[in-house]
C-alpha cells in the first residue's frame, strides 16, 4: 500500500460519501473525487479492470455491454468477495454470479435490448489481491445504434460520459488501443475537450502486442507524441481466445510482464509498464488527488451543513395548517413564475441564458420577421400559377366578344383571391406563437415540481385563458382579411396606377437595384459538389443581394466559387433515407445549369430553422420559390401559366399583374407589420397581464382541494428532510 495509514484511508472515507449520496437519492452539487475510464468499444477497458481485480465479473459480448455507469470501489482486505449497494449485506464470494448481477441490474432499468442510462451501479470488491481504488466504468463510445437504441445513441453516451469527465475533481482514464491511430482517439478527443492541458488525464494503451510487425508505440508511451501531465501506461490484456478459453489472469500477468522485459522497444520502461504498475499509479495518483481537493470539498460540506441546519432549525415549530406559511410559499413560487415568464418573452441579462438554441421571446421574433414573411412570400410569388389565374380571368370577363381594353374587374377579382389566401399564413403564425407560449409556460413551472397539483392547475389556468385570447386573435386577423377585401384603395400613394402598369408592360422592365449588400453569412453543406456526383462538404457562404459567394473558411480568403443570382428559384429537396439534415436547392426553371454540369445546387443545415432562416435571407435576395413548369394543352396553352400566342392578350396580363403585384406589395406590407402587433398586443401581452394580475385570485378560486394537497405535500417534504437529517 502507497503512503501512511491515514492517507490510506483516504479513498475509502470518499467511497462512503459516494454511497451516502446514492442511497439519498437527490442531486447534491458535490464534486467528489474520482476516476472515470473511458474509451471506445473493445479498446480493452473491461479487461483491465478484470485484471485489477484478478477475476472475470464484467459483461461481454458484441456491441454495447457497460450500458450503465459502473462505480468499482476496490478495497484492500483480507477476504474476497463482492457486494452491490442496491443489495447491501449480501456478499458475492461467485463472481460469475457478480457478472449476472451486473447484467440484469442493468437490464432492470435500460431493458433487455441495448438502452443505456445514466443511474450508476455501485459494485464494492473485497480483495487481497487490490489496492484501495474507485473507478467509473463508462459505457464504450459508439457510431451506430443497434437493436432498440434511438438513432442519437451517439450523442446520449457523450453526454453521459461529459456528465463525469467534465468535473474538475475527476481524473480521466482514457484508454486506446495500439493498433489503432492514437492521434484519432475518441477517449483522448473527448478527454482533450475538458482537460485541454492534460492535467487530469491518464493515458492507458492497449493491445500493444497486436500492433504490425516493425511498428511500436515507443513514442506514445515515452510521452512525446500526445504529451499528458500525468503520462501513459501501456498494458497487454488476454485476447478473445484467451477469455473464451478462460486462461487464468494470473498467467495473463506472467505473460504481461515477460513481453515488456523481452520487447527491444519497451524492456527499458518495463518496469513503468503493466497492469499492477498501473494499478499503483492510479491508487497514488487518486490518494493524492483527494489530499489536494479534501480542504476545498471540508469547506463545500460544512458549507451545506449549516445551510442544511438553518433549514431545519426554521421548521422545527412548523405548522402545516399555518395560513400565513400557506400563502408566503405559494406567492413566493408565482412571483418567480411572472419574472421568469417576462425574462423568457422579454429576454434576460442573466448568465443562464440558453446559449444552445433560440427560445421564448428570440423564437417569437424569427417567427414574426423570418417566418411569417417567408410563408407570404412563398404564397405570393407563384408567379406561374398567378399569370394562369390573370389570364382566365381576363377571357372570362371579355367572353365571346374581343376585348379591346384591360379590363379591371380582373384586377380587384385577381387581388381579392389573394388577399384571402393570406389569412392562412396570418392564422399559422398564431398557432406557432401558442405553441411557443405553452413552451415557455412548461419550462417556468419547472420549480414547481415538488407540488404537481398546484403546477398543473397553473399551467391549466394559464393555457385556457391563452386560448380564449388565440381565438380573439384569429377572429382579428379574420376580421382584417375582411377590411381589406372590402374595399380596393386604388388611390393610395403607392399604387402603381393603370397608366403606369399599362407603361411597364409595353416597355422592358428594368431591374431594381439595390446595390450589393451583404445579407447574411454561416456554414452550410453542399451536397452535389464533390469530387464524384453525392459527395459533400462544409463551406462558408456570403449571401449579397446579386450573388452567393462561398469560401474554404471564415476568413474569407480562399474563394470556390461566386453565383450570380440572376433568374435562380429556390425549392426543397429529399434529404434520403437517414439523413437528419435539412436540404433545399438552388435551380434555374429554364433547366440551365447553375453551375459547371449541375441542374441545381444542393444545400444543408443541421436545422429546420436554419433552412427557414436560408430561406428568408435568400427572399431579400430576390431568389423566391418556384413550382415545376407544366405541360402544353391542346389549345396551345401551358396548363401551369395560361399563357397564350396572343400578343394583345399577354400585354393585358401583363398589365394586371403590375397592378397586382404593387397593391399586394401595399397588402402584405400592412399584414407584416399588423399581425406581429396584433399577436403581441391580444395574445403574449394579454398572457403576461393575466399572470401578474388574474393568476392568484383564479388559483384561490379554483378549489380548495388544491390547496390542500399543496399543503399536503410540503408536510411530506418536511418530515422527509427531517427523516434525511
């Protein structure tokens, strides 16, 4: 054993606090010292910890077999046997039967067919043959997901792993097989992003006796290829042949040590090398490890302590039926409901604000000047199908006769069709805003989880009044589509006027200018750009308002590629089986290439609101959407455009849709500005008004059956952190 007696009760004395906070069962932010293993699957994780213990007791198999946390606390004694702390008493002395435990406790919380959890195993072995030692067996870092796993298994064992590792008090034990590109280490890329200086990382290298004939990890080992603060050891575990044959791990050790002393690159650090050598290091670097940060974790316990005191010493002559307490608790819980609600619309200066994706009052603002105006857009710019329209419209009013003038009841029929489809784009805004509402609502009521009834009769009083005010303001903007279908302002300041559109359609219509402005810049991923057709690649695009420019990076230097826009639509597209982005193209409807050979560009976002915001940015572009040509008919008619070989009749379209096009510009102007007010002032200020004047006198009138189970459960909550204390 390293060191004196009492630092060798140092490891032990932390075992007991890490039971203690097991068993409480509640979260208690204590960094405790410890070490987490971690590695990918089959780097030989499972069998070093086999071979400290001296035993066979873990999982195998193929795929993921550590599908929990498994705290290992070895402790140095006399007799050897196994205990688990959810079947504290019971001794093990069988570790096959240990090996069983350990499977079906897991497959208890996770199933039967590969779901992984974060509830840990707790696993304390008795042994002569150990030193004093606690360790984290972590699941194996994996790519695919198999079985019933969800499609982001990947992501849920990273995060579990970076729900350990990234504690400053926890060494990580980063294991990588030889004969693997050690530069490439899923355990020492993960461990790098938390210990970026190597401070708390142990480096661990496996399988050193299956590298090719003529290559070593000399330099690895020696500490100069990927240098860490605290060094590698390199090990030799028993092969697939040697578990299935169950050759002894004694003699595995013997063969362990004769490689490293007979090894031409290895025999002068052999005596640095080895699985008892590394289980030496571990048990003096965590005892020292926990000498270093025992006066700062002295400091946090005693700190909670009197916390933990005060509070008691305040409920000793509690009283549950005590109106008074009754009130102050359920005011102090909605007052910190109205300041986070208005923080979550409002936006707050606070630390913890969401730094991983947009919400509340953010999401509100993309959905009132990104998405609302694309859904205009989009509804308004099916330039085709809206030509098809203007013509049937002027035949039909002229009938048998020859029409010789533009007729303007095609115009206010033209116009009228499509102001009322924006009541569709006006009504869905509504729906997303609600729905955003009730996002915000679930997350503030989050802290009154201890008191579910009072939590839910909230949300029920809140979410019925914003539906009472969702309908006000749908039969709002119903109410505005009315007014203006009610009456055609020809005589508003902007219109275009009949001369003016008769003058635009005989002359050649002149581009509008707007200079080249830069409208938006980020990453996106082309996908038909590759050195064979399918490949795909991340690049960095600058959008103006004349081109789509991309670069190699950020900074802007190394040029691919500039795309005029000129005459481009934009369209979505299949992402294919599997796939979790979001793609849309770039295309020309005269069927030209875009560029070099290609049809259309293919583009990506890892996000539906990513694309939409694209999306957006390419409208102030002038690239808008476009739907397919049709066919030609048997009246020489494209069954898409209604257009006809009639030159009188095309100046007549022609004319219309100028007319169409500047009053709808008027229209949709006033919606984009109206139906973000009328939303905000009918529905999330009324939604906020309510909670900070309605909401208390609704929940006392409610019933006082939930006050009673309120109080109800604080008694339960009292007399539980008595029985804790």
């Amino acid at each position: 054993m390293a060191g004196n007696e009492g630092m060798e009760h140092l490891i032990p004395l932390v075992n007991k606090l890490q039971d203690a906070f097991t068993q409480l069962g509640v979260s208690l932010s204590l960094d405790l010292p410890q070490i987490a293993v971690i590695g990918g699957q089959s780097a030989g994780k499972s069998s070093v910890l086999e071979n400290f213990v001296g035993r066979d007791f873990l999982p195998r198999g193929s795929g993921i077999v550590t599908r929990r946390p498994l705290v290992l606390q070895l402790v140095n004694s006399n007799v050897e046997y196994g205990e688990f702390l959810h079947c504290k008493g019971k001794k093990f002395t069988d570790f096959e039967a240990i090996r069983k435990e350990i499977e079906d406790e897991t497959d208890r919380i996770t199933g039967a067919n590969k779901g992984i959890s974060p509830v840990p195993i707790n696993l304390r072995v008795y042994s002569p043959h150990v030193l004093n030692l606690t360790l984290i067996d972590l699941p194996g870092m994996t790519r695919v997901p198999v079985g019933d796993q969800p499609a982001d298994i990947e992501h849920q064992i990273r995060d579990m792993i970076l729900s350990f590792i990234r504690k400053e008090n926890c060494l990580i034990l980063a294991v990588t097989a030889a004969n693997q590109d050690v530069a490439t280490s899923d355990a020492l890329k993960l461990a790098k992003e938390v210990d970026p200086e190597g401070m708390r990382t142990i480096g661990v290298i496996t399988k050193l006796d299956l590298m090719d004939e003529g290559t070593d990890a000399r330099d690895i080992l020696e500490n100069k290829t990927l240098p860490l603060r605290r060094g590698y050891v390199g090990v030799v575990n028993r092969s697939q042949r040697d578990i299935e044959g169950r050759k002894d791990i004694k003699a595995a050790l013997d063969a362990e040590r004769k490689f490293f002393l007979s090894h031409p690159s290895y025999r002068h650090m052999a005596e640095k090398m080895g699985t008892p050598y590394l289980q030496r290091v571990l048990n003096q670097q965590l005892t020292n490890h926990i000498r270093d940060t025992l006066p700062a974790l002295r400091e946090k316990l005693q700190r909670q302590l009197l916390s933990m005191e005060k509070e008691v010493e305040e409920y000793k002559s509690f009283r549950p039926d005590d109106p008074s307490r009754k009130t102050k608790a359920m005011m102090q819980m909605i007052q910190q409901l109205q300041t986070d609600f208005e923080q979550n619309i409002e936006g707050s200066g606070s630390a913890a604000v969401n730094t991983n994706e947009l919400s509340g009052g953010a999401r509100i603002n993309r959905l009132f000047h990104e998405r609302f105006p694309f859904e205009i857009v989009k509804m308004e710019f099916d330039e085709k199908e809206l030509r098809k329209e203007i013509a049937f419209a002027i035949r039909n009013i002229h009938g048998i006769r020859v029409g010789l003038f533009t007729p303007d009841m095609a115009f206010e029929a033209i116009v009228k069709r499509q102001i009322a489809r924006l009541k569709e784009p006006s009504l869905k805004c509504v729906d997303l805003v609600v729905s955003e509402l009730g996002n915000v609502l679930r997350k503030c009521t989050e802290k009154m989880g201890r008191f579910p009834a009072l939590r839910e009769e909230t949300e029920r009083i809140i979410n019925t009044h914003i539906r009472e005010r969702e309908q006000k303001t749908k039969e709002q903007l119903i109410l505005l589509v009315n007014v203006e279908l009610a009456y055609m302002n020809t005589n508003h300041e902007d219109f275009i006027g009949f001369t003016n559109a008769q003058q635009k359609a005989e002359s050649t219509a002149g581009k509008r200018t707007i200079g080249n402005q830069v409208i938006r810049k980020g990453w996106m991923c082309i996908h038909n750009l590759g050195i064979m057709k399918g490949g795909s690649r991340d690049y960095w695009f600058v959008l103006t308002s004349e081109s789509l420019s991309w670069y190699k990076d950020e900074e802007e230097r190394d040029k691919k590629y500039m795309l005029h826009l000129d005459g481009l639509k934009i369209k979505d597209i299949d992402p294919g089986f599997m796939s979790r982005r979001h793609m849309f193209a770039l295309f020309n409807p005269d069927q030209r290439n875009v560029y070099k050979d290609y049809k259309q560009l293919e583009l990506s976002c890892e996000g539906q609101e990513e694309v939409d915001s694209w999306k957006a940015s390419f409208l102030r572009a002038g690239v808008y959407p476009d739907r397919s040509s049709g066919s030609v008919n048997g009246d020489g008619e494209s069954e898409s455009s209604g257009q006809s070989i009639d030159p009188q009749l095309e100046r007549q379209v022609e004319t219309i849709r100028n007319l169409v096009d500047s009053y709808m510009k008027i229209v949709t102007k006033t919606f984009r500005d109206l139906v973000p007010k009328i939303i905000m002032h009918l529905t999330i200020n009324s939604a906020k008004d309510f909670i900070y004047s309605d909401l208390l006198p609704s929940l006392y009138a409610s019933c006082d059956q939930i006050l009673l189970c309120f109080m109800h459960n604080c008694a339960l909550i009292i007399l539980q952190e008595k029985a804790h204390y």
